[in-house]
C-alpha cells in the first residue's frame, strides 16, 4: 500500500500541482515558505480530515477561492483507489472513495496510516495526556479492527454521563445506567490499550537496543483511574468521586484521562535528555508504531518527517536514518537542501522534489 499521486487545486499557496510518488522516499527541498510544508500537510489532511497546522480552514485555501480540493490515488493490495476531498471557508467538507460520497473521515484514514514528524511533535513529550492518547489510539485504530466502535461508543456515554453532571441531578437511575454502559466499555478500551502499549513497548526496546542510553526507556500506560483487572472497581471509584464530578461537571475518572508514561529509570524523558536525545526517541516511537501497523495486515505507514535535520548532530542523523532503513513506510521528508538527507539514503530508492513559490518540479 502507498500514495501514488496527489493532485491539489486552491492549497494554500498551490494553485493546481499533479504529482506522483516512490512508493520508497520522497525528498521534498525549497527555501522556507516555498510550499514544501504544505504538500506534508495536504497529505495529512486527506488522511486525517484536518490540518496539522491551522484550526481555521480558510487559512488552507488560496486568496480569492472558495474552497480547496485534494486529491490521491492510493495503491492498496495491487489496485489504485481513488480518494479526494473539498473543502470551505467555513469547515464543510466532502468526501469521495472511487466516486462515491464518504461520509466518515474513518473509511479514508483507514486507508491512510499517516506517521507525522515535525519540529512540534515534541507536545508528545512536554504536552498533556490527550497528546500521548492520541498517539496510542492512533496506533490501536490501524491494527484492532474493533477498537473505533467502542472508543466511539465510549465517547457517546461519556458525553450523556457529562450531560448529566452538568445538569446537576443528584444521582439516580439514569446515572446507575450510564455507569453501566461508561463501565463496561472503559474495561475494554482498556485491555486493547494495554496489550498494544506492551507491544509498542516491546518494539521500542528491539530498535533502541543498540543506543546505550535510549535503550533504558520505559513505557507503561495508565488507565485513568485505578485499574486492577476488575471493572468493579471503576463502577466503585464513580460513586466515590459522584460529588466531586458534580461540582467540576464532568467526568474525572476513565480512559478519557489515560496517558503514557515515558521514563527512564525513575525521570520521566523529558526532564532527563536533551532535544537530540527526545528527537531520536519520537522516531523510534512513531517507527515502533508503525512497524506494528506494518505488522497487522496490507497497510504501509506513510512517514511525513518535516525538516528533517533539525535538532539532530550528525551521529544522531545516522542513527535515526538507521531506524528508517530498517521499516517498512513510504516517506515524505522535507529539508531546505537535499545534501543533508541524500548521503544517508540509498540513492535508487529516493525521489527528489523541488518547491519554488509553490511550483513543484521533480528532479533527477
């Protein structure tokens, strides 16, 4: 499975630009400015349905248009799919597979494991837990084929359950059935999540082993509330805290509050390594992640690694280029020039761009 074109029209400083891909390592070069970002993120926001960017989606569309279009064919078990989307200035959105309407961002994302890489991918270390969650969940989403019906599930009984706190009705039968329901479906989300961390953890340590520091990471996912095995627990622990989640007017225990601890020794990472020593451990994360994508079935990540260089020395840069070897992705790297990325690539694998006031060429 790869993108094996994209065609965008009104992108951001794009007019109209039709290209094709290596299925191996795209190497996308231009000053700051010149659109090379944009192309990561067009591909992001196919697969994703939003921008890695901007919240606002008019900021997406050309000066002086209506909306924008992005368009890819996809390769997926030896066929091309065909997958766009449109998009206002206001936020609607239409989706379309091989002509028909989409009406979930689900149905394309699933087709589209999008690994993404920038110099603000270090939220997943100095953000807060929604980060790291997303992160995970994003991982169970591509290899547990019933881990989106429950999480979305979840979310519907965790906003009636809120509703309710908010309302401020004292507790009653209404309250004893969302508990249930929020009980039984935190059980689950919480066991998929636990078997996917211990094996995301597993494949971190696999590819640090050879780094002398790095290989002494740690992962261990906590569940959002006291959780030993036993759903009784949690239906206990709602009950308990009732009072204080009527105050706050929201629920303050279950796996809306789950995280992923990432330490070293007793430290959490971040207040032990440098930004070189973090970066080096965000690809070995999201390349564990998607390797055991890789792992569960047809689908090739798509890795989109933006400004490749930055924040790495040289050892590091060797390393990291190691990992990527290693894995199985299709690649879309940007750098302000190429000469920081092609030594370390096999030359007959890689494809080289050029970006220019949103022209892009390919190069030879």
């Amino acid at each position: 499975m790869a993108l094996h074109s994209l065609q965008l029209t009104h992108f951001r400083n794009i007019a109209n630009a039709r290209f094709e891909w290596a299925s191996d390592t795209n190497i996308i070069c231009g000053e700051n400015g010149s659109g090379k970002t944009s192309i990561l993120e067009a591909i992001y926001l196919l697969a994703h349905g939003r921008s890695f960017r901007s919240t606002k989606p008019a900021k997406l569309i050309q000066h002086e248009h209506s909306h924008l279009v992005v368009h890819g064919k996809v390769e997926w078990a030896g066929q091309l799919l065909a997958v766009g989307m449109q998009r206002d200035r206001v936020g609607d959105w239409q989706l379309r597979l091989n002509g028909e309407t989409v009406r979930r961002v689900a149905d394309i994302a699933a087709l589209l494991p999008v690994q993404l890489i920038t110099p603000e991918s270090f939220r997943l270390f100095f953000g807060g837990a929604k980060e790291r969650r997303q992160f995970f969940d994003l991982g169970l989403f591509h290899v547990e084929p019933s881990f989106y019906p429950v999480w979305v599930q979840f979310n519907k009984v965790l906003k009636q359950r809120n509703a309710l706190l908010k309302s401020k009705q004292p507790y009653g039968e209404q309250y004893h059935y969302w508990d249930q329901q929020f009980v039984q479906l935190a059980c689950q989300l919480q066991q998929m999540r636990q078997r996917y961390v211990s094996a995301l953890a597993g494949q971190l340590q696999q590819q640090l082993a050879a780094h002398p520091l790095l290989a002494q990471v740690q992962l261990a996912l906590s569940a959002g509330w006291h959780w030993q095995q036993q759903p009784e627990e949690l239906q206990a622990q709602l009950q308990q805290q009732f009072t204080a989640d009527l105050r706050v007017g929201y629920t303050q225990a279950g796996p809306q509050k789950a995280d992923l601890r990432i330490k070293i020794a007793d430290d959490f990472v971040e207040d032990f390594l440098s930004r070189g020593q973090l970066k080096v451990l965000l690809f070995a994360l999201k390349l564990a992640q998607s390797h055991l994508i890789f792992q569960s079935g047809q689908k090739q990540p798509l890795l989109l690694i933006d400004d490749m260089a930055s924040e790495l020395d040289g050892h590091a840069k060797a390393f990291v280029f190691t990992l990527l070897q290693q894995h199985h992705c299709q690649m879309f790297i940007t750098a302000i020039d190429a000469a920081h990325i092609l030594p370390h690539l096999p030359l007959a694998k890689a494809a080289l761009f050029h970006v220019e006031h949103g022209q892009i060429v390919r190069t030879e």
